[in-house]
C-alpha cells in the first residue's frame, strides 16, 4: 500500500474534510496556506512561489516565518527552477515588459531560511515545468506567462507517486486566478488525469462516516 497525498490549494475545501485532510499520510499546501484550519492543519510540505513578489512578500512578512504551516512542515519546496526562470526572462520582458520582477529569483535566500529552521529545501526541477508546458498543448492553453505553482507541484508529485502506488487527492484548486497562468487548461489536464485514475478530487464520502450500524 502506497501512502495518501492530498494537495491542498489555497481556494474553497468541501465543509467538514479538514479530519481526512489531516488524516492523510502527506499534505501540500501553498505560499501562505490560506485555507489553514478550515482545510485541517496538517503541513509536511509548504510549496513556495519563489521568485517575484509572492516569494519577497513572504521573506518580508515576520507571521509568513513564524507561521503553524511554516512552523510544522517537514519541507519548503521552490516551484520555481531558477535556471527556467533566467531563461525565461528575456523573452517575457519583449512580451509583457510590465513583469519587470516576474523572474527575480530568491530562492537562496529561501534555502537559507530553511536551513535555518531545520527544514529541507527542494528546487522542482525545470524537466517539471517543461513537461507540464507539453501536457497543456492538446488542452488549448492560448497564451500564458507560465503554468501555475498548484499544476507544477501536481505533475512533480504524480511522477513519483506513480511508482510508489501513492494515492494522490486534490482540493482547495478553483483553477481561477490570474490571467497569466492558462486556468481553463489546466483544469481540463487535471480533468484528464482524474478520468485516467491517476488522481482524484476529494469528495464528501472520502470524509462522511458511514450510518451507525451500517
């Protein structure tokens, strides 16, 4: 028996699930967890945006490092390979000149921060993020910046869930948000990969017990 990973993004989680949430052997949440508690409290994982805004708002932000999520995980994985994003960036700044801190990179500064807390630091590595741009092709994508942080951290744990016969669950993905990461697109992906068995939604009979004396 594989393990069971839920991947926790930051939008709605059906009312009630946060038990089978923390009941799970892995949970991955997202920059600042913004669904923590209501989505249960479990964090092995904190899957960070690293580079840009997001990554600095959180190296800034005193209740990002002390935060429970922050405090409790086991790891700080960096979605964002910096090499990807150095080669990215001379292209975006011709197509959206207005990104101008899109690609700066901390992510040494989050590997620091790590380390001095006692957590691992991983970098996804770009191989992720280029077969993720492949997988989205057949889906009608039409321009984007980038796949977002929630579809990249899904392909990487799939390819090493697979093997392992884990059983992979998503909730909290709205695929809504910004207009730079093709949503409707990776909604369909995912869609894919559900009716394939690969993954699943969590569902209210993950989480409702059964009638007494049933």
């Amino acid at each position: 028996m594989g393990r069971r990973i839920v991947i926790v993004g930051n939008g709605e989680v059906p009312q009630g699930a946060a038990e089978a949430i923390d009941a799970a052997d892995m949970v991955v949440r997202f920059n600042e967890c913004r669904n923590f508690g209501s989505s249960g409290s479990r964090t092995d994982v904190v899957a960070v945006c690293n580079t840009g805004r997001p990554a600095l708002t959180m190296l800034s932000s005193p209740e990002w490092r002390a935060s429970r999520p922050v405090a409790d995980c086991r790891e700080i994985w960096s979605v964002r390979d910096p090499e990807k994003f150095r080669a990215l960036h001379p292209a975006l700044m011709l197509t959206h000149p207005e990104l101008t801190d899109f690609c700066d990179d901390y992510t040494d500064a989050l590997a620091a921060f790590a380390g001095d807390i006692g957590k691992t630091h991983v970098i996804i590595d770009r191989s992720v993020h280029e077969a993720v741009d492949a997988a989205l092709v057949p889906f009608d994508p039409g321009d984007y910046v980038v796949p977002s942080s929630g579809l990249v951290v899904v392909a990487s744990v799939l390819a090493r869930a697979e093997g392992a016969g884990d059983d992979v669950v998503l909730t909290g993905f709205s695929h809504e948000g910004w207009d730079g990461h093709p949503f409707a697109a990776e909604r369909r992906l995912i869609d894919s990969y559900i009716a394939a068995g690969r993954l699943s939604r969590l569902q209210r009979t993950d989480f409702v017990s059964p009638p007494e004396g049933a």
